[in-house]
C-alpha cells in the first residue's frame, strides 16, 4: 500500500491528531505498519503515543543528520516525534524536506505514514502535502465548516500542482452528535455540495475518544467496545477498502 496521508485542517480542535492516531493503531491493529510522523510544534500526537518531543525535529533533520522513528507506546505503530526546534523551522526548511527525509528512511518500509499536521496551512502544513499521496481533511460537524474547507482544498490544490500524486483521500466527519440538529445539518450540507469524497465512517462525539490521550492509549485499546473507538476501526477498514478493494469487489466491479 505505502501511502503517506496528511491529517490537515487550518482550524485547530478539529480531531487532526486523534485522527492520525487512532487511525494509525487501527491499521496496526489490521497488520499493517505503520508511522506517524508528529509535524505539529504542540507534539500532542507525540506525546499522546508515550513519547517525548526530540530537541530537533527528526521529520525536518538535514541529510547528514539522523532521522530514525522510534516505537512507541501503541503497539505497532512508529514515530517520528515533534521537536522543540518545529515553532522556529518554517522559515528555514526547504519546501520539500520531509519528503526528502521520508525517501531517506524509507517510506515504503510502511505500508501508511501518517502526518499530522498544525492548525495553519503554514509551510509545516504544505510540507506534509508535498510528502503525500493524499489528504484526510476532519471537519468537527459543530459549526458550519465550508468556508474554510474551499480556503484548505485551495491549499491542496496548489501543493498539486507540484506534487501530482495528491488528492483528497476524504473529508472526516468528526465529532458528530446524531441526535442534534446541527450534525444532521452540518452532514447533509458536506454530503451534498463538496465535489470531493467524503468519508462514510463518521466519528462520534465520545468522552472515551477525548479520555483515553491522557493515559497514552488509543481508545480503540482504552475502551475497545465505545462508539468511538468502533468508528475508528470501521474508517480504517474504509480506508483500505477505497484504495485496495478485495479481489471479490474488483470481479464485481469489472462485471
Ligand atoms: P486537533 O489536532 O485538530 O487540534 P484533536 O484531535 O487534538 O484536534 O482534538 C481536540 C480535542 O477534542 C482533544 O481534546 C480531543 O481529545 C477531543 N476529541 C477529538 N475527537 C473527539 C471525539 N470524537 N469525541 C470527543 N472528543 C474528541
Ligand atoms: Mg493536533
């Protein structure tokens, strides 16, 4: 499979590091392998896997310098940490080093390398989408999310014109709340006017999803049986079903 996905939104809150690592285990958990590649300088998904931000952001380390991922506390899953030099690096990184970087460790040792992003579309964001086959775009279905998400597909769009491979793997629908008006309207809206997949999986609001970050667990292992864990596994489950269906598809597709 070897796809590098970008977890990205401009707004922060959205669910991006849940979403990069939730859906990370639950690939593993599939037996795939797979690296996160922590990107965003608050390093939640770094320190949300066990793992303590490095002091040089290994995702952003020059040739000559090491760039090795970690194992961390989620089984199955590599890391390359956040650093505490990501606030200062933009400037200075040449627009195509984490690509550089994912070649130098081998990007298709794994079969999916996820990445999530800062909340801006700033040049760590843009340096993620050069890196990557797709984008995976979580939008919380509490406020009415189309205006920026034309401002952030723009974004990929433009990062397309470099990086051909890209596209938009999906739009998320996070935190959804079946029984409020606002979710049902927020879903119908994204469902009919955004000329760009979006997800069937849908994740719910759900106190285990937001808990278990605090006990450096995946809540697909801190409370296996919850709606949002259970979400999460079936978007994995999309995910490789969209980019690899099973043989039994592919012979009823071709029919
Ligand atoms: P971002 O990376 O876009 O800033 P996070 O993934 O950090 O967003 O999520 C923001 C906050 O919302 C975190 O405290 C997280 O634990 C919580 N959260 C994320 N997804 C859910 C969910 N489905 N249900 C409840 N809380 C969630
Ligand atoms: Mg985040």
């Amino acid at each position: 499979m070897g796809l590098v996905l970008s977890v990205a939104n401009q707004k922060g809150g959205v669910g991006k590091t849940t979403t990069a690592t939730t859906l990370a285990h639950a690939l593993a958990l599939s037996g795939r392998t797979v690296l996160v590649v922590d990107v965003d300088p608050q390093g939640n998904a770094t320190s949300g896997m066990g793992l303590e931000a490095a002091d040089r952001s290994p995702a952003f380390a020059p040739p000559a310098s090491e760039c090795r991922p970690q194992e961390s506390a989620w089984e199955g899953v590599m890391c390359l940490p956040a650093g505490r030099d990501l606030e200062h690096l933009p400037g200075r990184i040449s627009p195509t080093a984490l690509k550089d970087n994912l070649a130098r460790i081998g990007r298709e040792r794994f079969d999916a390398v996820l990445i999530d992003c800062p909340p801006s579309l700033g040049s760590l964001t843009r340096n993620a989408l050069a890196a990557s086959d797709g984008a995976v775009i979580p939008i919380q279905c509490e406020y009415y999310p189309l205006e920026g998400l034309v401002q952030l597909i723009a974004a990929v769009r433009q990062a397309a014109t470099t990086n051909p491979r890209l596209e938009v793997t999906g739009v998320l629908l996070t935190m959804y709340d079946p029984g409020a008006d606002l979710s049902r309207e927020v879903e119908a809206e994204v469902r009919a006017k955004l000329a760009h997949p979006v997800f069937r999986s849908v994740i719910p609001r759900d106190v285990a999803v937001a808990e278990a970050p605090s006990h450096c667990r995946s809540v697909i292992d801190y409370a296996p049986r919850s709606p949002g864990a259970r979400a999460y596994v079936e978007l994995a489950a999309e995910l490789l079903h969209r980019i690899a269906p099973s043989p039994c598809d592919r012979r009823t597709t071709d029919a």
